[in-house]
DNA sequence: AATTTCAGTGAACGCCGTTAACTATCGCAA
DNA sequence: TTGCGATAGTTAACGGCGTTCACTGAAATT
C-alpha cells in the first residue's frame, strides 16, 4: 500500500477540508451551526458535493466526533509521555490536561461527552466494540491505575462488595481490557466519574451559581482522588462497609 | 389578586398547551424536534401565533427548561419529605430520585444539565441571582448536609485547606445560601459534582463501553458517599492533607 | 480511443424561524 | 349601546436548512 493514487490524495483532502470546516462551524456557534451548505459554501463548491464524501451530516458529524476523541486521546497520552513513569503523576497530568483541554474547547466536549440526540448519536450506537473511541479513549486512564495497583494495592471498598456489585456488569470493560482485578475497574470507573463530573459541571456552567472559578476545586478534588489511590488498606475494610 | 380574568386564563391555557407539545417534541425527537410550526400545528394553529406567547423558540426552550428545574426540585422535595427526618436517608432517597429521574427522562435531563449552545444558553446567562432555578434546584441537597454538620461534623479535608483553596470563590453560593461552613460548601460541591457526573455519565450512555447496567454502581457510590458523610473526623487530617 | 468512474452542479421538495401586514374578536369605557 | 384599543389569530413572504434527482464534464481505466 505505497502510492495513493492522485484521486485517493485529492478525496483524502476534500475530506479533511469538510471536516475543518465542519469544526470550525461547531467552534464558533455550536453543534448546531454545522450545516453542509456552510460548509460548502466555505469551500467554494455547492451542499449536494458534500455527499460525495458523507452519506449524511448527521455521518460527518460522527466522523468528527470521532476524530475528537482520538484528538483528546492523544494529547492524554502524550501527557503521560511527558509525566514520567510514576502512575500518580501521569493520572494527575492527564486529568489536568483533560479539564485544560475541554475548557479550552466547550463546544468539542459538548460533542463527545454530551447529551446524545436523535440525529446525532452514531457513536453510541456501535458502542460495544472494543475499537470505539470510547473504549480507547477509557484504556489511557486504565493503564496507569492498573500499574499502581500491581505495584501496591491501595483502598478500596471490600473486594467481595466490588465482586457482588459489578462482577457481572463489567463484560464490556473485560472485552475490551482484558481480566482486570475488580479493583481496578471500580477504582477507575468511580475516579473517571467524578473527573468527568468535575469538568462537565464546568463546561456546562453548573458550577456558576456555586463557584466563580472551578480550577481550585478541580484541583482540591484531584488530591482527594490521588490520595485515594495512594491510600494502604487498613486492614480489609475501608470507609463504608455494610455488606 | 383573585380572580384572573378570562382574557388571563386562557392566555395561561395556551402557553401552558404550548409548553406541553413542547415537551412532547422534545421527549419523542430530542431538542433539536422542538419546532414552532411542529407546535403550532399540533394546536390546530399557524406558527407565528405562538409569538404572541414567546418572543422566540429560544426563550420557549427556555421557559420549558425551567420548568424542568421545577419539576424535578419538586419531586426530590416531596422524595426528601418522604424520607423522615433523618438526613442521610433524606440524601438518599433525594439522589435514589434524581436517578430515577433522569433515567427516565434522558431528553428533560439533557436539557437543563447538559451542554447548552448558542440558541440555548438563556439560562446560563442571568445565572448569578439566587432565584435562578440552578440555585434553587442546589439548596434541596444543602439542607440536609448542614443539617448533618450541625449535628455532628464529618470528615472533610481540613478546614484551612479548604478556606485557601475555595475560601474566595464560594460568594455565588453565599448570595443564595448565607454563610455556609467551608466543609459544608466542599461537601456540597463534592457530593453534588459525583452525583451529577454518575448520573450523567449514565445517561450520555459514557458507561455503555465499560459497564451493562449502571444502577449497581450507582447504588455503590451512594454507599461510599454517604459513608464519608458518617464518618467522624479521626482528630483533624483525613485523606489527603499536604496543606 | 472508448468507456467507465467519479466530483460537482442546478433545480426542486419540504422542512424550519421569523417578520410584516392584516383581520376579527374580546373587553372595557364613554 | 356604541365605539375603540388591546389582543389573538391569519396569510404571505424571506432566507436558511438537509436531501434527492437528473445532469455535465473531467479523470482514470481498458
């Protein structure tokens, strides 16, 4: 697979030329601004053209949600990179990098994080394969918790509690992570919840009534996170147990 | 101020139709099926009628997700009146029916806690006055906390911690809520910010890559909440103190 | 050189929000 | 009771939208 033809070069460019306009559209005045015809228009051609690469905008826009996802991801990643190899200062660079970047960019996380719409949820509806965005997206923040954990383990509610509740709920995160300790999978499922919540809290403007600026409580919360993970269990029993 | 005249009665009886296929709109086809002339047509109208009743569809949308502020505040007031006088169990039930909720009525929940967009952000603009349904919707979950740290405080981060960290960002809470103790307005933010980030993660189907059914979880997490809204302050310093 | 493939056009359909001009009715005051 | 202003509704129109269809012209293939 080394030449591209000249039509494959040119449909590679008119693509991504629709998806930038399609972005800038969706930056400037949200998701519903994005509209073939502007997007043509930018491009100088006519709206029906569009079809020639999209069966739908409804399908563009799932296209550039995902592209947005691996977008993230790969900042998140290369955060990591740059964090070390301590798994604590990788989580925090990371949950940093992911608020610094949905703030920066609302109207993208309002995308991929946001409420999905008849018209406008391709992307969850493929969503049990292992190769969705989604899922991929999880792995980045898996990795590091799972290294802490294989290190020292650190608090969490009593493992036969983790196992009753979620045993048989977690087939999705098996397909895709393989055997995580049930541990892990409720360390992250109940850290990357309350990361997501902080930052959605922010970006949707939940938090204005309350709080005039988000960053200190993000980074208060993100202590109490991390101190969590870094927190021996006592003996067994952390902080509620009831059976 | 008795007796409303005819002419006000069946003013308040259209807005109230109008409102209602609104919302018909909105459950069966997700915001974006909110139309005028959808409206209109189902009150046996012409669309441009209906600005006799709203300037625009905007403020429709807005007025309708008021509305939705109110209703839900309402049932998680009548949830909590049904819950005894016990706090914690208020809590519980209050969040068991902000679940519940929002489950059932993923477009409402959309609506007022998700991304809000150019053409939908009326009210997250006047935001700041304590009669914004937000605050009101906020003071539900405050009261029993309180209630709870007048009775016997519970484990927080240590209180200097939390003035320098929030101590200068809490007035929007202060303007509508007086002055709170610090670790009731961390506990607050803390618990209110998890609840909405389960429940949202939930309903944005964020959990469907990782887990088949979120209600265990949730369940879970309640536990671990209201576990660390019993838990005594050891002497002072609890999870993570670095200062 | 002939033919197939493909990108793009223009016209049209049926939606949409919104405005403007206009009509009929309701309720109140002289 | 008559008259008049306020109010609720109409029709027509403008510009924008996604999408389909029939068509053109150029590029690639044979």
């Amino acid at each position: 697979m080394a030449a591209p033809t000249r039509r494959e070069r040119l449909r590679k460019a008119a693509v991504a030329e629709i998806k930038d306009g399609a972005r800038r559209l969706l930056v400037t005045g949200g998701v519903d601004a994005i509209s073939l015809r502007a997007i043509a228009r930018d491009m100088g051609m006519t709206a029906p053209a569009i079809y020639r690469y999209f069966p739908s905008l409804e399908a563009l826009v799932a296209a550039l949600a995902g592209d947005l996802y691996d977008e993230l991801r790969l900042l998140l990643e290369t955060a990591r990179d740059d964090a070390g190899a301590e798994p604590v200062d990788q989580l925090l660079t990371m949950s940093r990098a992911f608020r610094a970047w949905s703030v920066a960019h609302p109207a993208e996380f309002g995308l991929i994080f946001g409420a999905p719409t008849p018209g406008r949820n391709a992307l969850v509806d493929g969503c049990v394969d292992p190769g969705h965005p989604g899922s991929r997206f999880g792995a980045v923040f898996i990795q590091p918790i799972l290294d802490l954990w294989r290190r020292s383990p650190f608090r969490t509610p009593p493992p036969e509690l983790l196992r009753q509740r979620l045993g048989g709920r977690l087939e999705p995160l098996r397909l895709s992570h393989g055997e995580l300790p049930v541990e892990v999978a409720y360390a992250f499922l109940s850290g990357w919840t309350r990361l997501y919540g902080l930052v959605a809290m922010e970006v949707f403007h939940q938090f204005d009534w309350a709080v005039t600026e988000a960053e200190e409580l993000f980074e208060l919360e993100l202590e109490m996170l991390t101190a969590q993970l870094l927190a021996d269990p006592p003996n067994q029993a952390p902080l509620g147990a009831k059976g």
